[in-house]
C-alpha cells in the first residue's frame, strides 16, 4: 500500500485507500476486478502512475482468492519476504548505548579503575 499511497496526494489517500480496499477485500475475483474495472476507469486520467502501479499488480494482489476461503486472511497477511525484512530491520536498528556523554567518561574510568587493581594498565 505504501507505494500506492506515494503515487497520490496525501489528501485524496483517505478516498483512493477505501476504493483500493473495496479491491483488495472483495469477496470474490470478479467482484475484485469490477471493482478494479472501474476505480481504472474513475482515475486513469488523474492518477496514471497510480493506475498503472495498480494494473500491473492486480493478478498477485487478488490471487489468494483462488484459494478457499477460510486461507485468505492467512495468505493475504502472511508475506515469508517482508518477516525477513523486519527481522533484519530489527536486528541492525541503531540503540544508543550511552545516550549520556558522561556516561561514557565515568564507564571508562571504572574500567581503568578495574584494569590499575589487576595491573595490566599503569598510568605513568
């Protein structure tokens, strides 16, 4: 949806997003390409990128639909892809290890204290 939602202004999204959903949820594949048929038809000469985004697309976004139905959330929600992603975003996110600068000087003096008692360090 976020790159649906790139291709319109952010103050018609409310109004593409709803109509893009009656799409994507239909309860069925015809009814998801006659919706498709005619948000097309509505928008093609107003938001063309959108449209085409939107037409390229269409056969993957609604394909769970051949399957039964008591799968479709599952299929629609379940994306083996987009988990990796996360999970790398997840494990490269930046933590700040000592948001305090003076955090980091008395850290390091405890560490020299601790170095000076076994003496592997001498300050002279």
């Amino acid at each position: 949806m976020s790159n649906l939602r790139a291709k319109c202004p952010r103050s018609e999204w409310p109004i593409i997003k709803a109509k893009i959903h009656k799409i994507y949820f239909a309860l069925n594949e015809r009814d998801a390409r006659e919706n498709a048929r005619a948000f097309i038809k509505e928008y093609k000469n107003i938001f063309p990128r959108l449209v085409d985004c939107i037409k390229k697309d269409l056969d993957s976004c609604i394909a769970y639909m051949k399957h039964p139905f008591k799968r479709w959330k599952h299929i629609r929600t379940t994306s083996i892809i987009e988990r990796g992603f996360k999970e790398v975003k997840r494990r490269v996110k930046v933590m700040e290890t000592f948001p305090v600068r003076n955090l980091v000087i008395e850290f390091y003096i405890v560490y020299l204290n601790c170095k000076m008692r076994i003496g592997t360090v001498s300050l002279l």
